[in-house]
C-alpha cells in the first residue's frame, strides 16, 4: 500500500506545478530551552556521553539552520543542534524537499532526511566494545526518513498533514503529524499554532503543541527576531520511541507537560 502511495505522488509530482522556491540563502540560529522531538527529549537521549551511565540533563542549547532554495520546487537544508552541556554538535540534519502545487489550494512536498548523531550512544546488543572504551555501546548513530506532505493553504488554519518514514540503527518506525496555525490582529500582529504527532508501531498519541510567537522584522542588523513560546503536553510518557534496552532509565527524565521558550534570529541574503 506504501509503495503504491509513493508511485502515485512521484507521478503528480512529475506533472504538477512546482512551487518556486526562491533562489538564496536563508541563515537562522535559535536558541530552545528544551529539545523535544516527536514527544520525546533528544537532549536527555543525546546526553549519553563518554561512556558514562549517568543522565545529563537537558539545559537547552542553539540549533543552526542554513537553508537554500534551489529554484524549480527544490530546497535543501543543513541544520544542527548545539547543545549546551557538552558544547558540541549532537545532532546534524541534511533535508531535501521538493514542493510542488497539486492543485488549486493544496500543495504539496516530498522530502528526504538524513539524521546524524555524532555523540549518542546506542546499545550495542553483539556486546562489542565501542569507541567510548565501554562494553554494550557505540557512538555515532544516524537515522534516514522520507516524508510526504500535503497543506490545504485556503482551509481555515491552513491545515498541513504530514506522513514520515522512518529507517534508523535498531528501530523503524511511521509518524504522522498534523499542523496548523493563523495570526491574530493583537499586539501588531501574534501567530499561534497547533500541532499533534502520532506514532504508528506503538499506536499513540506522541504530543500535543500549543505555540504562540511574534516576528520583529529586521529588527537588529537586518535579522528578524521571533520569541516563541509553546506548550507541549505529552500523553503518553511511558515510552520514548527508539530507546533501546540499555538506555531504559532515559523514560524518567521527560515529564508529562513542557514548557518551551525559544529565540530565534534569522536573516535571508
């Protein structure tokens, strides 16, 4: 069935009308006070380090996004996340996304992402010794994903559904994840969105996001500055998906409710 829905959006792709990306370069740093991904905290996941079995907590950090437009539909962005208690890049994305109009207010993107990990340590269940010296564990994990999306940009919210596929070192897994949001005429103009993700193989809800956040245009040396503030319930925080067994004890440091403040500075050239 996945693979018929794959053909069928490769050949309206073919056919349709790009959606022209402009040719550039778009640079934004933003700084979170808590990495949550999917209804689960990578900062804790990422804080496995140097061998050592204890937890670091997540203090937030810097993610770094570089994104260019290709031109024709096409787009393609390099992103990473720096993370403030090791001081180094735990995690680094390649994303490329073709979008394209389907028809008349519903467009479309197909994307491919490759997921680098240089610090997490997964359990090794061969029980080879890795790089840290310890027995059980390695270093240098990554995960792949493709992605569809479809964004009904004439419905109210402008509603986008999402469906990823993903291919990682011990696990696979299907996300579903359905967005949305608007602006309101108060305080020269405040954006809120909604979003909720679904995991498919563990058949839950993974969160639920409430945001608000407002833009002030070139507001320091050309850079536009967006504080952002977003609640993210957790219904289920039982589970973190693909932890593995070694890393059990990363269930206890994700509470049911989050609250997430974020800055971020980002200028196109």
């Amino acid at each position: 069935m996945i693979k018929k829905l794959l053909v069928i959006f490769c050949l309206l792709a073919v056919s349709a009308m790009p959606v022209m990306a402009e040719l550039g370069l778009k640079v934004s740093t933003k700084y979170t006070s808590r990495y949550i991904w999917r209804g689960y905290d990578v900062g804790d996941l990422t804080g496995l380090k140097d061998g050592s079995e204890g937890i670091e907590n997540n203090v937030g950090g810097e993610m770094i996004s570089l994104d260019y437009g290709l031109g024709g539909g096409f787009n393609f962005n390099l992103w990473g996340y720096l993370a403030n208690h090791v001081n180094q890049f735990e995690e680094v994305d390649l994303t490329l996304v073709y979008g394209f109009s389907l028809t008349e207010g519903i467009d479309t993107i197909l994307g491919y992402t490759h997921y680098t990990f240089p610090t997490l340590q997964l359990w090794n269940e061969r029980n080879e010794v890795g790089r840290a010296g310890k027995r059980g564990y390695m270093y240098g994990a990554t995960a792949d994903e493709i992605f569809i999306g479809l964004s009904l940009t004439k419905v109210f919210l402008a509603p986008t559904i999402t469906w990823y596929r993903e291919y990682a070192q011990g696990w696979n897994d299907e996300y579903w994840n359905i967005a949305g949001g608007d602006s309101l005429d108060i305080f020269g103009g405040i954006d809120y969105s909604l979003a909720a993700g679904y995991w498919c193989s563990r058949a839950r809800i993974a969160h639920i996001d409430v945001g608000i956040s407002k833009t002030f245009k070139k507001a320091l040396a050309g850079f536009d500055i967006t504080p952002a503030f977003t609640y993210i319930a957790l219904p289920d925080t039982a589970e973190n998906p693909g932890v593995q067994p070694g890393n059990a004890q990363l269930n206890d440091q994700i509470n049911a409710h989050e609250m997430v403040f974020s800055l971020d500075f980002s200028k196109s050239f």
